[in-house]
C-alpha cells in the first residue's frame, strides 16, 4: 500500500546526531516531569492554582486538510447538535483535530452561546473549529417536510460565525445560497458541503465548494444509502481537476459514515480523501454532551440494532432501532406514506398528541411499541417516560463496535497512531521490482 504523494507520514524520532543531545537531556526531563505529564504541562493561574491543559500529540501524518486548517491530525468532529457539544468540540481542537459545533434550529443567540462556550474551552483561543448547520432546500421539488431550520436568519447566523473567528462553515442536507459562500469566502473561511451521494458533487462544484465531506450510508444521522468504499473513490474521482475558490488548492475531500478507528482513517486517505468526519466513536467519549441513555445507547448496540427512518425529520436518518420506529416501518407504513406526503412528520403526530393531553391507553401504547407489551393494562401513564421514548438516538453502523468511553485525546491519539501503523504495514508489503 503506497502512501498517496499528498499524504505524509511524519517520523518524530531524533536522528542519531541528535543522540548525545538527547541522553544529555534527559536527566531534565526526569526532573520536568513532575510538571509536564504526557503530552499535559500545567500552568499557574492568576490565584496561583496549578491547572493541567491537555496537548495535542505530535504530528504524524500530513495531508491537505491538516494544512488547511493548520491541524496536527486529519480529524473533524461531526457536529452532532447535543451529542456532541462545544466541549467535545474544544477537546477534538485541542486534541490536534478539529472541533465542529452543529445543530439544529440554532437561534442566533444559541449560536452566539455555543461559540463563547467552545472559546472558554479551547487552549489556544485562536485554535481553529468549525459550524455545521441543517440548510435542506424548501419549496420546489424539495421534500413536503423539509424546512427552514433557521427560520430566515440565515445571514444573521453567518455573520456571527464570521465574527467569531470560525475557520470552517459546513453545510448538511443542502446547498447554502449562492451569495453565503462568497460572503464566507471574502472573510477567509473554507465551506464544506456534506453530501450523500455522487450526484450531490456538481451542485457543490457549481457553488464553490472548498471541500465535500462525503458520508456513505454506514453514517449516523441523515445519510444516503452508497457504502462508504464506494462513495469517496467516486467523489474524489469527481473532483479531480476542480479548485477551492479561496484556496487556489484542489478541492478536498473528507471521508464520513462508519469511521471509527485507525484502520478507517488509513483506509479514507488511501481512497483519495485527506481527513475523516467522526461522529458515533465520539458520541462515546467523556467530553461529549450526550445524556446518559444516548451514550449507553451507542455503547449497547449490536450489528442490527440501527435502522434508517424517515419518522423523525422526513429525510432517511439513522438511528437506534426500538419498538416504536420498527411500529412505524412495518406496521403503520400507509399512515407513515400519507403524513410525508401531506408535509407532516410522523414523530411530531405521536408527539403534538400527547402535548395536547391525548394520551393514549395502555393498550393502544403497546401497539406502537411506546411501552413494553409486558406492561400491565391497568398501568398509570407517565407522559415523560413516553417523550423520552419518542426521541431517537442517532448512530452509525460502526455502534456495534464502539464499546469503550475514552476522552476525546485518547480517541484522537488511537486514530492516528492506529493509522500510522497500517500505513507502514501496507508499505512493508511492496516488493521492488528490479532495476532494469
């Protein structure tokens, strides 16, 4: 396996002039460790308090992305609204990678908070992250139910992540407007778009793109159905010989849906992208916002424990199958065709119900799946038990093999050693062929 020219393994061993500096050294560094801890140095606050901040680990592998951005590792967190959060977000950033804070329905005021959030947390307060925001076309030949999650603030919304000091503006489940992108390039900041399939590239191409984050249908969230391995050597076919507006550079490609190790970040830079976008694995890690049953969610699930569904946005989501959405995909598939076509979603029927006081019997609860059939009948009703079951936890399939909570850093660490080592392990099985 042949390192791609764009991609660099970078060797931070000392050479061996630097040998005799080095044991030189070292009765220092015995001394210094007791103030710098792997990869942690502490630092003494105003009220002289020692405080530990976490480092990024050094630079192993160099791609257009970790330049791009200035980043030690060709990480980008996906923005999953409260699953992850601007804590993660700063962790991932500090950690090497790059932290991006998504959501949906975001207030100018909520993004404002979330931004001063991400700051308070960031080591380096100029440290580079990014903002993901929902932007499905509305009207037209879009789906009935999509619409605007910015409710006409859209601009406001960009001008506040231009303020902030964002370096990257991500779209998901659409395009943003044409004159978005050339405001966010006059101010320096890269867009990406997320797209699902090869027939999403052109539209992206014809805006302006800086890079695609290309997720195949293994994702979590809104995803399409083209695998992974098929989806980005397609797409970084596609982009061959197109050129970031801003940058001047190729556009650039990040591999999504179902990264969740080293040997996946190997994988993705070998297909032709240069950084990967992960979600589920850090859903599973200490600094996210999760609650509690999300995260035990992820951590629980099997290889056919997640579905795609249509209840929740009208759009293709996957998430953690359960009783209810299985309800909905097999038993009540007509009432689920009439409510899309009407522009309404399934999930907010059920919901707007029990909101307004209609709550269902016992029985009728157990038909769609939102008790356990072994409930007895004569069971009160508790209505918040019943929202907490209405609302999904989203995964990817990677879910199955994602066991183990970590902090971010040890997360960002195992990538990218773990993909260091596949590297030079695929490169130790080429054979030279003789010179003639």
């Amino acid at each position: 396996m042949r390192v791609p020219p764009q991609i660099q393994l970078i060797d931070n061993w000392p050479s061996s002039s630097c040998f005799v500096l080095c044991l030189f050294c070292f009765s220092a560094a015995r001394f210094l460790t007791f103030f710098f801890f792997t990869n942690t140095y502490s630092t003494i606050s105003r009220f002289g308090v020692f405080t530990s901040v976490i480092m990024a680990s050094p630079q192993q592998i160099r791609t257009d992305i970790t330049d791009l951005f200035g980043i030690k590792h060709p990480i980008l967190l996906a923005g999953m609204n409260v699953a992850a959060g601007p804590k993660l977000a700063a962790a991932v950033t500090n950690a090497g990678g790059m932290g991006v804070l998504g959501g949906i329905s975001y207030t100018p005021e909520m993004l404002r908070e979330q931004i001063d959030e991400i700051k308070k947390h960031l080591n380096d307060k100029k440290a580079p992250f990014g903002v993901d925001l929902l932007l499905p076309q509305v009207g037209g030949n879009a789906r009935k139910t999509n619409y605007d999650y910015t409710k006409g603030k859209l601009d406001e919304l960009i001008d506040i992540i231009i303020e902030s000091g964002a370096k990257l503006f991500v779209s998901a489940v659409g395009v943003p407007p044409k004159h978005v992108v050339e405001k966010l390039h006059k101010n320096g900041i890269l867009y990406m778009n997320m797209i699902g399939h090869p027939k999403h590239v052109k539209k992206c191409l014809d805006l302006g793109v800086d890079i695609i984050c290309a997720q195949g249908g293994e994702g979590g969230g809104h995803t399409g159905d083209t695998p992974t391995t098929v989806l980005i050597p397609t797409v970084a076919q596609l982009v061959k010989g197109h050129k970031s507006p801003l940058t001047g550079k190729p556009v650039q490609v990040v591999a999504a849906g179902g990264i969740w190790n080293g040997q996946l970040l190997a994988s993705a830079l070998m297909m032709g992208a240069s950084g990967v976008w992960v979600g589920t694995r850090f859903v599973l890690s200490k600094e996210a916002g999760a609650p509690k049953a999300h995260k035990e969610a992820v951590r629980t699930s099997g290889f056919d424990d997640n579905i795609r569904t249509t209840i929740f946005t009208g759009r293709p989501m996957r998430v953690r199958a359960n009783p209810y959405i299985v309800n909905w995909e097999e038993d009540r598939v007509s009432e689920l065709k009439q409510c899309l076509a009407k522009g309404k979603i399934p999930h907010e029927v059920d919901l707007d119900k029990l909101m307004a006081g209609e709550v269902p019997s016992i029985a009728d609860l157990k038909k769609i799946g939102l008790v356990a059939a072994s409930t007895p009948d004569n069971a009160e009703v508790d209505v918040d038990d019943l929202l907490d079951s209405l609302m999904p936890h989203l995964m990817g399939k990677c879910a199955a093999v994602v066991n183990e909570e970590k902090s971010a850093k040890e997360i960002v660490d195992e990538f990218v050693n773990d993909a260091v080592a596949v590297i030079k392990r695929g490169n130790a099985q080429l054979v030279s062929l003789p010179k003639l």
